[in-house]
C-alpha cells in the first residue's frame, strides 16, 4: 500500500525455486528494513478471514499468495 | 602610447580580477540557473480516485463477502475483539463480546456488542515515513484494509500502539450509536434475504464513489 497510489507490486515470483525464493525474501527484508508492516490474509474452513502479520520470511504460511506491507501504525490524534 | 595604454588596462583588470571575477561567475551561475528546466508535477485529478478503487480491490479480496458488503453499504467495517479481558485500558469487559467500528482516517472504535456501550476510541494513523513530500494518507480503503489486517493479526499490538481516548473525543457517540443502529437493522435484512435464498441487501449506493 502506498500513499497517493493504493497497492503496487513490489515482486512476485514462485518461492518453491531458489531463484526466485532469494529474490523475494531480500525484497521482504528491504520492506521491513524500511519500516513497514507485512501481513498475510487468510481464511479458515468457515470461511472467517483474517490476517497474520508476519515479521520473518520464513513466517509466511508456505500456501500464501500474497504478502501486503503496509505503513507501520502510530499513535494519532 | 597604445603599448602603455594596454599594459595600463591589463595592470587594472588584474587587480580588480579578485572582485570581478566571483560576479562573473555568479551571473554565469544564475544564468544557467534560469535556463535550467524545472521538473513539474502536473496535478492528475483522476490518481486519487484510481488508487481509491485499487485500494477497494484489495480491501475485497482480503476481507470477506459479509464485511465487503458491510463496508460498501455502511462505510465501515467491525471486527470481533479477540482479548479476554477486552482492549486494554478500557476497565475490562468482564468477559463481554466486544468489537471494533473500523472507519477509514478516523478513530477504531471499540465497544459492548450486547449494550452497544462505548468503550474508547483508538487513534491510529499509517503514516508512509519514507515520503518527503505531499500527502502521507492512504487511499480510504487501504486505511481500512491496514486498521483491519493490524487488529485481526495482532489486537494487543494495535490497541498498544494507538492513542486512547475516552469516547466522544473525535467522533460524535449519537453518530457511534447510529451507526450501530444502522449495522444491526443491515444484518438483520441481510439475514431475512439470506434465509430467502437472495444474496443480502442491496447495495446502498457506492458512497466512495459519491462521496
């Protein structure tokens, strides 16, 4: 998510092949070393969704489609 | 006489060299300067709409029919409490269900889902730190979708994070009151056209897209 432009792509790729897999956690470790919030929607079997907020790679459910970095919540007024 | 008189000029421009030389070079620097090109941002009108309708996207695909539905029709979503005791600060609930009202740039409201008694307001802001200019705000949607993802995978890091106020400080309770009224009559509708077979109440207008 990005202020002024809503969501943009960041990298995609398959993280079962090792090229891939290196590209993608760098680029997970460059959005959290900027400051952000990583988060995983999922849903359980009732259909409930929720989401994981995830703060290491290898804390990304091996079945995710998609990880959202969001700005990391202040304090506001 | 015309040798004397070079050697004259020459003798006068080395010695006023220390003076005229620096002015040269700043009318040289300010001529470059204004010749130089600008970079310019032309303001495009329709950018803070189109990422308002990725942001609504997203918010879809992340949240569920019930709660896109809710926030399309109603303007904000609720998410359940999940703590034992109740958000922090708010004098324990006794074990009482208890829930948020997510409304995009205001305050998450939490409160008794049976009494529908206020228990605080959360403020709570996104704010891109990496951005030294212009807006910092997110589209609408997107700080709903961030609120929802922040409480649903993490409450007690959220509520911690987010200034606490009593209710009543920014958002207007009679409105908090409404809008519950509102969302009880909207599930109930919605329940009766499920139970019918129909897909839930019609949409009451797109109030992004109006608004």
């Amino acid at each position: 998510m990005k202020p002024g432009h809503g969501e943009v792509l960041i990298a995609e790729g398959d993280a079962t092949r090792a090229e891939d897999e290196q590209r993608l956690i760098e680029e997970f470790r460059r959005q959290l070393d900027a400051g952000l919030w990583a988060a995983v929607p999922v849903a359980d079997k009732e259909g409930r969704r929720e989401s994981i907020m995830v703060r290491s790679f290898e804390e990304i459910p091996w079945d995710a489609d998609r990880v959202i970095f969001f700005p990391r919540a202040a304090g506001g007024r | 006489m015309l040798l004397a008189l070079a050697a004259t000029a020459l003798v006068a421009i080395a010695l006023l060299s220390d003076l005229i030389v620096p002015r040269l070079d700043d009318l040289w620097g300010r001529w470059l300067a204004r010749r130089q090109r600008t970079p310019s941002w032309s303001y495009d009108p329709g950018r803070e709409r189109r990422a308002e309708q990725r942001a609504r996207t997203l918010l879809r695909s992340c949240v569920n029919d019930e709660e896109w539905a809710m926030y399309r029709d109603l303007g904000f979503l609720r998410v359940w409490g999940t703590l034992a005791d109740g958000p922090d600060d708010a004098g324990g609930t006794g074990g009482a269900p208890y829930a948020y009202l997510i409304y995009p740039h205001r305050p998450i409201v939490a409160y008794l889902a049976q009494t529908h008694r206020l228990l605080n307001e959360y403020c709570v802001t996104f704010p891109d730190e990496t951005r030294p200019y212009g807006s910092s705000r997110l589209p609408d949607s997107d700080d709903v979708l961030a609120k929802w993802m922040a409480l649903t995978g993490d409450e007690r890091r959220l509520i911690s994070t987010a200034n606490m106020h009593l209710p009543g400080r920014q958002l207007d309770p009679a409105q908090i009151r409404r809008d519950l009224w509102r969302l009880s009559q909207w599930e109930r509708t919605r329940m009766r056209q499920l139970s019918d077979g129909g897909q839930g109440p019609p949409p009451a207008g797109d109030r992004k897209s109006a608004a």
